[in-house]
C-alpha cells in the first residue's frame, strides 16, 4: 500500500482543497504541518519559494501549490480514482 504524506501550512486554502480531493477519493493520508516542521520540505527544493500542498508518495514528492488538477491527475495516475 502507498503511503500518502500531504505537506501543508495553515492558513492554506489549496492545502484544504488538497485535502478535500484526497478525502474525496477515500485515500487516506497523514498531514504534516510545515509551520511545525519546516525541514518536512525536501531539502532539495526548500528555499526555492515552494507552494504548497506538495504530496508525497513514497519517496516521490509532487508539488501541487495551486495546480489543484495536477493532483487530480496523481491522483487517477497512482491509484486509478476519478
């Protein structure tokens, strides 16, 4: 089984609507709060004006910030929902 990490920030309004979507296609995934922890963003992008949400897959990451329809596409890609 994948394990679905969304990294967020509060105050985020395509964060929330990440959540939604995932809630949405009953994938059932762990949030971790960026503004808790903010060495969660990889270390190879961090620094470089990342939007968020970005999803983790495995060790895959996938920047979403407002590309709200990318996620969509992950989400049919990676676990055949619609």
């Amino acid at each position: 089984m994948n394990q679905i990490k969304l990294l967020t920030i509060k105050g985020c309004h395509n964060c929330e609507l990440a959540k939604e979507m995932l809630d949405r296609h009953g994938l059932i995934f762990s949030e971790i709060d960026c503004d808790q922890d903010p060495n969660a963003i990889p270390e190879s992008i961090r620094g470089n004006n990342v939007l968020l949400p970005i999803l983790k897959v495995q060790d895959n990451h996938f920047i979403i910030g407002n590309r709200l329809e990318y996620l969509q596409e992950i989400i049919q890609k990676l676990f055949g929902a619609s």
